[in-house]
C-alpha cells in the first residue's frame, strides 16, 4: 500500500534525478546533436564547397585563398594553397565524419610543406585526429571536427541553423519525457529499498516500555576514544581517504595514485579551476602527503594538455 512517508521518498528521488539529467541534456547534450548534425551537412556537400567553407573560416586568423583549385586527379588529397603575410601555407582537407588523421598523414603533409618551401600547413577534418598524430604534429595545425564546427557554423545559412536547431530539440525533448519516466521508476524503486520513518522507529506499548534500572556512571577510563586524527593513521589509510574524497568531488571521474608520490585524477569536461582547487584542499590535509604532485588528465576527447600541479611545496 502506498504510504505518504513513501510517495514523498520516491517524488524526491525522481525530482533530483529528473532535474540534473534535464540539465545536462538541455546544455550539453543538446549542443552535441547540433554539432554532429551541422558535421553531417558539412559532410554531404561537395569536397569543394566544404573546402571553401575552411578557407573562409581561416579567413578570421589572416589567411587568403591563393590557389582554390586542386591539382587535377589528386582529389581530397590535393594541397590548397593559403597566404598569409606574403607567406604561402598549404591546406588539406579531409571531409568525412569517420577520418581519422594518423601520423602518416601528418608526415605526408610536412613534407609537401618542406618540399614547396611553404610557411607551415594545416590539416583539416570532420572527422577525428588520433593521439599520436597531435603528439608528432611536426608544427601542422591539425583541425578536427570539434574544432571546425564552431569556425564554420557563423557561415551556414540561417536556414540550415534553424533545421539542425529544431531537430536537436526535438530529440533532446523526447530523451528528457524518457529520462523523467525512468526517474519516477527509479525513485519508486529505492524508495521501496529505504526504510520509512514509521518502520525505522515504531511507538513504544505498554508491553515494550523499558523497565527502571539504576544508573551506573561507567568509569572515566573506560569512555569512547575518539577517532585517530589523519596524521596517527597509516600512510595507506590516508592514501586511500585521498582517493575516495577526491573521486566524488564535482568535475572528477576517478582518482588514483599513479606512483607514490603522483596521484592521477581523471577530470570532467565541465571541470573548472575552482574544483581543481578543492583537490589541493584535500590533498593538503595531510602533511605526509599534502607535497604529492596532481597529474590532471584531461576527459576525453578533450584538447586540453595534461596538467601537473603541485599543491604545497615540500
């Protein structure tokens, strides 16, 4: 039988997980749907619209169409040349969503630079750069499609941003009706896991009254001793206290000692410095500790570099 103690338990259960996944849904997710659709139009044009589309984009950080044309039969693997200051940059451009720019293209790309005498080269893709290609980049630029999107969306016709909007909308709409009814399911369920008040605390009868006993003060030295302050417990104790309390901090997936004096912490997109700070915070409680350096690694996906932070100096 529902039960007031009981309902009320579920509605708060499925408010809070209704309300922070409406949240995320309607911020990020819902710019993620524009993103891939904007990616998939881009993708269905032809290689030289899309190619002038870039080029236009650049056009913000100084660079000029300087040859438009490709080399006749090299196709999406031709150069396009670019000038800026007097200095000629080549451009290469890679339209589908599933690319992906490994180190032997990057390589291919540096030695056309170095061949043509060229300032630089950038290479561009709608798709997705893998880690060793940024990490041996040779000093070309490497575009993905997360970074060109928002270069080339201020181009788009408003017609096709109303058409990408809508539809995120729609689908973000429908995931939200589908996330609140599993909310309400889910909050049903731990509220019948969860104990009501009634049932944690029944009233006392006449038959459970307890009965008067005398008072016996226990002596002082048999009193509770408090618990042992961070500092009288083990290094491993507080090692592992360090990675539970800054595994559920905000902004933080998982932390984790790398080595003994490194603790690694997988961040959030949405991480930000004011939570970056609340690791120190917690890390500097102990003074065995408290000078571990942090290896801030970035979600990912993510362009961020790897950070390492020391909270407190030795």
């Amino acid at each position: 039988m529902l039960t007031v103690p009981f309902v009320t338990t579920a509605l708060v259960i499925a408010v809070l997980v209704g309300s922070a996944l409406t949240v995320w849904l309607w911020t990020a997710r819902r710019q993620q749907l524009v993103t891939a659709g904007g990616l998939r139009a881009l993708a269905a044009m032809r290689w030289r619209e899309f190619s002038r589309f870039v080029i236009e984009a650049l056009q913000a950080q100084g660079f000029e169409a300087s040859r438009i044309a490709p080399d006749a039969g090299r196709g999406q693997e031709a150069d396009l040349l670019l000038n800026r200051d007097g200095q000629t940059w080549l451009l290469s451009c890679k339209q589908g969503v599933n690319y992906r720019i490994d180190s032997g293209m990057v390589d291919e790309l540096a030695r056309a630079v170095r061949g043509s005498n060229a300032r630089g080269g950038i290479l561009a893709t709608l798709g997705r750069i893998a880690p060793e290609a940024r990490t041996h980049n040779q000093g070309i630029e490497l575009l993905d499609g997360a970074t060109l999107w928002p270069l080339i969306d201020p181009l788009l016709p408003p017609s096709l941003h109303r058409e990408l909007t809508d539809r995120a909308r729609a689908q973000t709409m429908r995931t939200i009706a589908l996330g609140w009814v599993g909310a309400i399911v889910l909050g049903m369920g731990l509220a019948t896991l969860l104990p009501t008040a009634s049932e944690a605390a029944p009233e006392p009868t006449m038959a459970d009254a307890p009965v008067a006993t005398p008072v016996i003060e226990p002596p002082a030295a048999a009193t509770a001793t408090p618990e042992a302050p961070v500092e009288q417990r083990s290094e491993q104790e507080q090692r592992v206290e360090i990675e539970r309390s800054v595994s559920v901090l905000p902004g933080v997936e998982h932390a984790s000692w790398a080595t003994r004096s490194t603790l690694l912490v997988q961040l959030l997109p949405n991480a930000s410095e004011a939570q970056i700070d609340a690791i120190c915070t917690v890390v500097e409680r102990s003074v065995a500790l408290g000078a571990s350096r942090l290896q801030l690694q970035p979600a990912a996906g993510s362009d961020s570099p790897v950070r390492f932070v020391q909270c407190r100096a030795f």
